[in-house]
C-alpha cells in the first residue's frame, strides 16, 4: 500500500511579508471586482489601485484597509503619474511613509514589489543597469547568458514598476544613469551591440529624504525625469494617532505581541509630545518651544511605542506604561548629545511637569540616565 504523503503544516514565520502577499487577499479581490480600464500590464485600475491605498469597502462588502492615512489627493497624483511615461519621485523628512507607499503602489499595480534598488553612497552603476557573471564571462565572453539583470532592468523587460529607495544617496555620476533610461526608455548594452528596450507598464517610483545629513543633489536634468510628490506628516492629532495605533498593532501581530500592551492614551500622549516637538509649540499654541535636531516622524513614534510595547509584556505587567517608553522617548528625541539634551529637559520641565495627568511620565524620563544632571 502506497504511503500517504504527510500534509504539509509549515507555516510561514517571516518577520515581514512583501505588501503583495501580507495583503493577497485584498489585491485578489480589487482585481475580481475591478471592472474599470487598466493601463497595460497593470494588474488593478488607477481607481482600484487608490482604493487599495485608502481603503474602502467593496460592492461584495469587502473590507479594503488603509495603507496610507493622508490627502487622497496626494495618492491619485502619484498613480496618475505612473500611469503616464514620467517617473515618480516621493519625498520629504524621514517617517513620512514614502517607503510604505512605494511599497504598495508596486504592489498593487505590477503584483509585485520586490524589484528594488536600495540606494547607498558605495551603490554602483551596474546596480541600476546590469553586471556580469564574472565566470561565464571570462569563459564565454559577452553573452545574454553572461549578463545578470538589475532589478529597473527586469522592470523594463516585464513592463513591471522598479523601486529604487534612497535615491539622494546614491552618488551624482551613479544617479545619471537613470537618464537615459527615464528619457529614451532604453537601456543600452554596448557589449552585446543591442539594448533593452521598456515595455508598456514599466515605470520607477525613487523615494528621497529631504532632512537627512550626507545626501547628493539631484542634477536638474534627472530631476526633470521625475514628477515629484511631496509626502507630508499627518494634519492632525487625531489622524497621527491612528496611524500609530495601526502600525502598532499590525507590527504587535507579528512580533506576537498582545494589542493590549499599548493602550490608546499611552499614545496619544506619546504624539502629542512629537508634534509640540517638532511644531515649536505647545498644542493649545500659548508656549513657545525649541525644536531638536531629530525629525520626530511618526515612524519614530511606533518605534518608540513599540519598543515600549516590548518591555512591557516581556519585563513588566502587559500594558504600556510611562516607565516602558521613557528611554525610547528619550533617544528618539536626543540625536545631539548636546544641543538636544537641553531642549528635552527643558520641555520636561516647563511643559510635561505642568500637566497633572502626565507626572509619571515626568518622573520616569527625568530619572532616566540619559538625561541626569
């Protein structure tokens, strides 16, 4: 008697899933319903791609869940974008979900986001165009079998989206590259006397920081390549706080973290003191504040919560308290030993002392090491 084959029960334990399989479900069902025109080679309509973005429910009452909170404006801009022949350029201060965005605009449009390019001051010219099997070529010589295709290269012969992170850090003479390819749609191998040439649906999406310190200029010729979108903080409290309390609990999931670790009005506070941070100004707008060095971005901000969120299931009781997220606060806030320390006490001393509901947060950050006298 033949042995049965034992089912398989291997589950995936991933720290992080790519946007295309964490959210095949959504994706899947977009595409069933999507009954509006799709540019070639896209897998979901310009609409379906936004509603994929901002979320929404479905005629079938699917539930689509937000990626990005913010102006939807912002979202159909850098979808019409792709849709034409311009690249699309997401920028501002780090934390502001370019990357997160890029992510999921890949996904939802090629059905894949894994054709990326991390961009890094040692990134070389064959990373954005093509390299070699070193063997095959010293063997063979130049050959197609030779060649080993870089992720905007694969992007073009698919007509998929290519992903390029970080571009302000790439070199200058490497960032020209790009050039040619984003304006003749061509990708020339002189080697082998031919080029590659983009089909329909090809497009890049780069990502830059605005604020960050060692960062190359873009040349004003490839900045014309790109249609730039300025990704901004969240308008408002409220809208900040929920994006924590999402991300948060999303990374809890998968850290096997129980949601209740993080309670709301332990972030609430939490953001609040970002924003006065990072505005100047208390939110009631009658103290005037000195702002640090560091951006205070909301991905700090889950950083902080979710640091905190840590000690307190592992360390502590299971729910968040001031005691867990004060030395995460603290280093979020001082980048510069000097200059930073001093707004921070500060801040404890004339704004968190005075509020009467946050003196265990006073007492737990001025007790910190990091900032004693």
């Amino acid at each position: 008697m033949a042995k049965q084959k034992k089912k398989s029960t291997e589950v995936n334990t991933a720290l992080r899933l790519p946007a295309e399989e964490a959210y095949a479900h959504e994706l899947r069902k977009l595409a069933e319903l999507d009954d509006r025109a799709k540019p070639k080679n896209w897998q979901l309509s310009p609409w379906a791609v936004v509603t994929y973005l901002l979320g929404g429910t479905l005629s079938d009452g699917t539930i689509i869940l937000p990626k990005y909170y913010g102006s939807r404006r912002i979202i159909e801009i850098a979808v019409a974008t792709l849709a034409t022949d311009r690249a699309l350029l997401l920028t501002g201060i780090p934390g502001t979900a370019k990357t997160w965005v890029s992510e999921h605009l890949a996904a939802a449009i090629s059905g894949s986001s894994r054709l990326l390019v991390q961009g890094t001051a040692g990134l070389t010219e064959e990373a954005l165009r093509y390299g070699w099997n070193y063997a095959r070529l010293l063997a063979d010589g130049p050959s197609e079998a030779a060649l080993v295709a870089s992720p905007v290269m694969t992007a073009m012969k698919n007509g998929r989206i290519a992903r390029l992170e970080e571009l302000t850090r790439i070199p200058s003479d490497v960032q020209d590259a790009l050039i040619t390819i984003l304006s003749e749609k061509v990708l020339p191998i002189p080697e082998l006397n031919t080029l590659v040439q983009a089909q329909m649906g090809f497009n890049l999406i780069a990502t830059a920081n605005d604020r960050d310190r060692g960062i190359n200029e873009l040349s004003s010729a490839l900045r014309r390549r790109f249609n730039t979108v300025v990704m901004p903080l969240p308008a408002t409290l409220e809208e900040e706080v929920v994006i924590v309390k999402d991300r948060v609990a999303q990374l809890g999931q998968a850290l096997e973290l129980p949601p209740a670790a993080a309670p709301i009005a332990e972030i609430q506070r939490l953001v609040t003191i970002f924003r006065e941070l990072r505005s100047g100004k208390t939110e009631d707008g009658r103290t005037r504040l000195k702002s640090p060095s560091s951006t205070l971005s909301t991905a700090e901000a889950i950083s902080v919560i979710n640091s905190g969120q840590a000690l307190a299931t592992h360390f502590g009781n299971g729910t968040l308290n001031a005691k867990d997220i004060a030395t995460a606060l603290s280093g979020a806030v001082i980048k510069d030993p000097v200059a930073d320390e001093k707004i921070w006490k500060e801040y404890l001393d004339t704004v968190v002392r005075s509020r009467p509901a946050w003196q265990d947060l006073y007492e737990a950050c001025r007790g910190n090491a990091s900032i004693e006298e």
